[in-house]
C-alpha cells in the first residue's frame, strides 16, 4: 500500500470532516556503492485509483501486530527517541511499530526484505512475514534513520501521520521473486538518482522529504543527530517545524 508516500497534498477535495490520521511509514532505500546516491521508486499501476502511473516509495499504515513481530536486534535508542518527540505523543511500543512497518511495506510492495539471520534461531513468523521465516531471517530495524515526519492537511478524506525513513541498499538481506510484475501494485522498481527524471512529476511532500535526504546525505553518513523536520499545516499553509525543538 504506497498512499502515505505521497501524504496527499491538494490530490483531493478538502472539504471533508475531520479525519484523525493514521499513523504510517514509508521507507527510502539508497543505493551508496557509487559516485552519486540512489534511491528505489516504483512505478504504481495505471489503474489504480492513487497516483495511478507515479513512482512512489513502499509504505503503508501500521498494523497492529508490528509490535509484536520478533526482530533481529531493537531499534537504536537514538531512532526511538527520534519517533518519540513531537505530539501526540506515543509509546515506545508505538516507535517499534512505526519502524517495523516501513520493513514490512517495503517487503510487500517491493519483495526486498531488511533482515538478519540470528544464530540458532527458527523464526516462527507468518501472513506478511512468512518471506523472512522461509530465508531465516528476523527483520532488522537496526539500520534505519528518520528523514521526516508529515501529515496529511485536515479535510481529506484519507489522511496519515507519515514517518518517513531511510535504510542504506546493503541492508536487504533477502529479495523475493514475482511480487512486482504487470498486474501488481507497483510494475517495476528504478535505482534513480535523486533530481532524476523518473522523479520530476513526484508528488510534492515526496520531493520535499528527498530533499532533506539529499541534504543528510551531502554531509557524510547519516546520523541520528541531525534535525527532523515535521510537515504539518494549519491556516491553509504548509509549515516545516524541527520535532522537538
């Protein structure tokens, strides 16, 4: 599911009610082995309803057993203290589930899978997460880092609290053959540089967020230190705060 990968910016009438977003997490795969780093698109369907034809970023709402998924090793405390800042605030539990999300998404929609084999351990893992028990592998959340945090503008009829994440390529531990193909959600998946052309017609708030990245990336490895921004809107108008400053 690819909708928050794009958070919806003036894609659809804005005269909804309220909705309460739902939180979600996308993740953006790089590609660091050459001169200039990529990141991994995929080109969604022609017909479906969203984005039908756009090259979109695997993501998609937490579900409800994210939490209780055994993974390969936590989440590093300073990821965790990242997801934690900010209102409403949430749990621990919930920073897991953010994060675990974006490795199932990116699993599903793409078939490339971010785990780690622990010795002497059988995973006892099924529905989504049968790809990582049948490669031996507990997903690993231990590479991430969060990019941004953006919410959808109020009066959408489909809204979520997006957090975006990024994990470097050399983290997929096992691809999955068949899941994109000509009748599938996404159709095919491009290693493009950021400012290519296959990402010229993205959709704004997903520009926006490779644009941080770019800039995270231009200064070295990343790190956990580096200011978050949030994309939230009030009065009409987009607004870039820092989460937690």
């Amino acid at each position: 599911m690819s909708e928050p990968a794009g958070v919806q910016v003036g894609t659809e009438a804005d005269h909804h009610p309220y909705y309460r977003p739902k939180d979600a997490a996308t993740l953006i795969l790089v590609d660091r082995s050459g001169p200039t780093p990529k990141v991994l698109v995929g080109r969604r369907h022609d017909k479906v309803v969203f984005m039908p034809g756009k090259f979109v970023f695997p993501g998609g709402r937490v579900d409800k057993s994210d939490n209780r998924v055994a993974v390969a090793a936590p989440i590093p405390a300073e990821l965790e203290q990242n997801l934690l800042k900010g209102s409403p605030k949430i749990t621990a539990s919930r920073a897991k589930s953010l994060a675990i999300a974006a490795i199932r998404e990116a699993c599903e929609e793409t078939g490339l899978c971010l785990g780690r084999n622990v010795s002497g351990a059988k995973p006892k893992l099924d529905g989504p997460w049968k790809p990582f028990a049948d490669a031996d592998l507990l997903p690993d959340p231990s590479g991430l880092f969060l990019i941004a945090r953006a919410i959808t503008p109020p009066g959408r009829v489909r809204r979520f609290d997006t957090r975006f994440f990024t994990a470097d390529a050399s983290a997929i531990a096992h691809r999955v053959e068949g899941v994109v193909h000509a009748d599938a959600e996404l159709v095919e998946l491009v290693w493009v540089e950021i400012g290519s052309q296959p990402l010229a017609d993205a959709h704004a708030m997903t520009k926006n967020v490779l644009a941080e990245l770019e800039r995270r990336l231009a200064t070295g490895p990343l790190r956990h230190d580096a200011p978050v921004p949030f994309f939230h809107f009030y009065g009409g108008k987009m607004h870039r705060d820092i989460l937690g400053a």
